[in-house]
C-alpha cells in the first residue's frame, strides 16, 4: 500500500516528480557541472517561472538557498544594523525572533498566543525598527496571517523593510510581493519537493541594505550575503556546488503548476481545506485550535482530539495516511494537516472518511 503524506513537511511528493527523479537520472544531472551552460539555462528558466507563477516584480532578485531557516539568518545579517521587529504566535515565528537575538541584534515582538491571530490595529513597531518580520503561515499551531489586513498594515509603515516567511503557504500565498523586501520559502512543503533547497526573493531596497552594511564595516556574512548571491546570480549561477538536483526538480515542478495554473491550484487548496475543516468541526472528538475563522489556514490544519492524539495518528498511519504530530508541548494533543498541491481532492477525501 502506498501511504499518502499529510505532513507538514517533509510532505507528499508532487504526482510528477517520480518521472522528473528517473529523467533527471537518465540525463546526468547529478553530475552536471555547476558552472554549465545548461545548468545556468535551468536556473533561468526556474526562475522566470517563480516568477510568473507568484508574480515577482522583474528588480527583485530570486537566490537559492539551503532551506527555510536560513532564509531568517540571511534576512538578518544582510538587512539589520541594529534592530528588528517580528510578530510571534508560535514556534517558527519564535525562531525568526530568536535568530535575530542570537545574531546580536537588539530583536524586539509583538507576542501572542499560539492560535491565534493578530489584531494590527493595536501593533505597531518601535521607531528604530529596521524591519518587520512576519510569518504567514504559522505551522506550529495552524495560524495563516490574513494576507489583506497585513498588507494594509505593512502600508503604514513605507519606510521599514518587511520579510516574511512563506515556507508553508507557498505556493498558495497571493502576496503583492512589492511590499515585501524579502520572501522565503523551502520546497519541501507546498512544492512537493524533496527537502534541501530554500528560495529567497529580496527587493532593490534589501540589496542597498546589504550594501549600506558592508560599507560600514559590519559582518552581512560570507558566500550567502545578498551581494555574494547577486554576483553570481547576474550569471545565472551560485556561489557555491548548490543542489543541482533540487533546482532541476523545482524547475519541472514550477512548470506543471503553471500547466495547472495558480488560480486553480488555489482554489483546489480552498476547496480541500473547506471539506477538512468541517468534517473537523462536525466531528465531537475535534476541537479546532485556531478559534476565529478568520485566521484558519487552509494549508496546515490544526485540531485538538479528545483524550489524546496518539492513536489516531497511528490509527491513519495503518490505513497508509499520514498526518502531523502536534508540535511541541502539544505532540500528543493535536493533529496537523498539511493541505498542498501534491494531494488530491480524492486522497483528502479518504482522509476525511478515515477521521471517522
Ligand atoms: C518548516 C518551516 C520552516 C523551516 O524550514 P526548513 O526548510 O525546515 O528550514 C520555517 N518556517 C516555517 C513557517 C515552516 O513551516
């Protein structure tokens, strides 16, 4: 039997990449020097399709990168002198935060509980903030940042730099990527990918940061700064032996999305989620975790069960259906649900039959 992967990452692979695996292996990817023609026509082609799929302005630069978590440490070194401001309601944005402060930097927050949202009307950074750091898709608890009001939001603020973390909400996201200086995500969630690769989008303004910094004598670190990445990315290249294999198969990924379409894979997404949460609602032995409609994410669905998770998780698991442990203190409390383009309406919908 095969199993299906409602994780939220790794995840489910994408139906394709099975194919893409075998044609990669037929044509020497693996061993294809970094520095070719023909791996530079990959990295182009990757990118103009990232581009067109989640509309990326044509002067914000696209670099690669080894995975999500280092998208918060390269946000930081290359785009504060001294202080960042970061939203927290769970674990990931926690980790944005601390990166920071390990970083040395002085990271102040504004912090609320896990499951729930932010109401911006009463948020606002302190005045030396460099850079506001958002996580849209919180996937410890559940949480998706309402992309409307966080956008109206960030307006307020034209002066601060803004990143924000897409790594569970990507591809679904619709952000108007000229409000954000730096956007990142890794490709083992919403890509369908396997992991070991993170993608960073970062704006004009992010670049001269990087650049103001480095002129002042301080540390924007070594072969990952911005103007290391942009250096080599003017050639369609890398600074380093990057995961040839991992550009190659987001490359032939990105393109049967654009086959698809973003709006269908969306809506498909919403569809999905939809079903989910009412079975979850309907259902005594569930409690949703996120309370306000208005901050549930349709990518990572995250429920309390009645007298524990354990066995559920183990009960799917026998029926070849995957799905997350709750994180943290809540392990053995919640089940996560990853809800991305790899899994069909068909496979959620034995899913939901087996939540009973
Ligand atoms: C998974 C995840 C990360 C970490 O990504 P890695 O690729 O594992 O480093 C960061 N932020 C969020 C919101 C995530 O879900």
């Amino acid at each position: 039997m095969k199993n299906t992967y409602f994780t939220v990452g790794p995840s489910q692979l994408y139906p394709t990449v099975k194919n893409h695996l075998l044609k990669a292996i037929e044509d020497d990817v693996m061993s294809l020097s970094h520095r070719s023609k023909v791996f530079q026509g990959w990295v182009k082609e990757a990118k103009d399709r990232l581009r067109q799929l989640l509309t990326i302005p044509t002067d914000h630069e696209i670099f690669f990168l080894g995975s999500g978590t280092e998208g918060m440490e390269r946000v930081i070194e290359n785009t504060v002198k001294d202080s960042s401001f970061h939203l927290v309601n769970g674990a990931f944005s926690k980790r944005f935060y601390q990166t920071a402060k390990q970083l040395g930097k002085n990271a102040s927050k504004a912090e609320v509980a896990p499951g729930t949202g932010f109401d911006f009307a009463k948020i606002s950074p302190p005045k030396k903030a460099e850079i506001m750091c958002f996580t849209h898709n919180e996937t410890s608890c559940g949480v998706m940042l309402p992309t409307k009001d966080l956008q109206v939001f960030i307006r307020r603020y034209p002066k601060i730099l803004t990143a924000i973390d897409i790594v569970s909400s990507a591809p679904y996201a619709s952000l108007d990527f000229r409000l954000f200086d730096c956007v990142f995500f890794s490709v083992q969630k919403g890509f369908g990918l396997p992991a070991g690769l993170g993608v960073i989008v970062v704006s004009p303004r992010a670049i001269e940061k990087a650049s103001y910094l480095q002129k002042k004598g301080m540390s924007i670190g070594s072969y990952h700064s911005f103007l290391e990445l942009k250096k080599y990315a003017d050639k369609w290249q890398t600074p380093e032996t990057p995961n040839v294999l991992a550009i190659y198969l987001l490359n032939r990924v990105i393109d049967d999305f654009l086959k698809v379409g973003i709006a269908k894979i969306r809506q498909e997404t919403d569809q999905k989620a939809k079903l989910l949460y009412s079975r979850l609602a309907k259902q005594a032995k569930f409690e949703l975790f996120v309370k306000d409609i208005a901050y549930r994410s349709p990518t990572t669905l995250v429920a309390a069960v009645r007298g524990g998770s354990l066995e559920l998780v183990k009960a799917l698991k026998a029926k070849g259906l995957l799905v997350g442990a709750g994180y943290g203190d809540n392990k053995e409390k919640h089940i996560r649900i990853g809800n991305f383009p790899a899994t069909s309406l068909a496979q959620v919908k034995k899913l939901i039959a087996a939540l009973g």
